[in-house]
C-alpha cells in the first residue's frame, strides 16, 4: 500500500504563505485523485482541495483563490501552495488518496496562522 507523508506545516503571520507536500512512497497514479482536508480544534475535517489524475482541480469556497493545488508526478509528490493566509486557516492539514472505494491518509501537518 502507498504510504502518503506530509510536510511544510508552520508557524506563519496572517497574510503569509505556506507550501505543504504531500509525497508518497510510490507512484501517485496508484490513487484515482489526490487531496488535501483540514481539521481545525473542536471541529470537523474538511475537504479543501482535490487534484484529479487528469490534473483537473477543485477547492472550496474558503479557499478558492488563494490555495492552489498541484502535482509532481516525477517526484511523486502532491502540493499545497497556501497564500493570503488567515487565522481561520488554523489546522492539521492532511493529504489523501482516493482508489475506488477506498482512501489513504497522511499523518498531518500543524498549520498555524498568527493574527
């Protein structure tokens, strides 16, 4: 099974910027599409943005325009290019792999926006 593992969570100042990555221990093409969710304390994960195996890409409301998603296929790696960062944007970030019916997570990694 691919094993996902994120990295590029930190610390930064409200309208800062944030690069995470998603790298997996095989080909990224194993999985149908990629993601990034979030979860904030106290509340629910949530999906931010998709990346499709064709490259197609997604994302929510609170993140359209700021966040883009993208990918590295020689690398084997997903991205996360976070810009105009806000206090709301606080959480565990995690990628995700989707094949079929089934998914794999990554572990998580802490994003912190400052006010």
């Amino acid at each position: 099974q691919v094993q996902l593992v994120e990295s590029g969570g930190g610390l930064v100042q409200a309208g800062g910027s944030l690069r995470l990555s998603c790298a997996a221990s095989g080909s990224i093409f194993s999985f149908d599409n990629m993601a990034w969710h979030r979860q904030a304390p106290g509340k629910q994960r949530e999906w931010v943005a998709l990346i499709t195996s064709g490259g197609r890409t997604n994302y929510a409301d609170s993140v359209k325009g700021r966040f883009t998603i993208s990918r590295d296929t020689a690398k084997n790696t997903v991205y996360l290019q976070m810009n105009s960062l806000k206090p709301e944007d606080t959480a565990v970030y995690y990628c995700r792999g989707y094949s079929g019916p089934n998914s794999s997570w990554g572990q998580g990694t802490q994003v912190t926006v400052s006010s």
